[in-house]
C-alpha cells in the first residue's frame, strides 16, 4: 500500500512537471489567465478534476 502511494504522488509530481518543461511559455499564459479566474471558478475546476480522478480510480480498481 505505501508503495503505491509513493507511486501515485510521483506520478503527480511527472504530470505536473511536463508542461512547464516541454511548453514553458504557454505553461506561463494559461497560468496567468488562471489566477485572474474567480475563486468559484477554479473550486469548480478542482472539483471536476478531483470526480474523474475518483471516476478512473473507481473504474480501473
């Protein structure tokens, strides 16, 4: 179980890493037009994400 976990924040800190590293210039707009969004916007965002990561976990276990 904990080499799973490990496994999964890795993974996060990868996916997290490769648009700033392969596109940094786009990485630098699409972050700046996100920190001008309203904060309801981005929980909602947040939110969607966090329900199909819970969807793909919940179909692929």
């Amino acid at each position: 179980m904990e080499t799973v976990l490990i496994t999964a924040i890795a993974l996060v800190f990868i996916f997290e890493g490769l648009l700033p590293f392969l596109f940094p210039k786009f990485w630098q707009r699409i972050m700046s037009q996100a920190s001008q969004l309203p904060e309801n916007h981005l929980r909602l965002t947040g939110l969607a994400s966090l329900m199909i990561g819970l969807i793909i976990l919940w179909l692929w276990a």
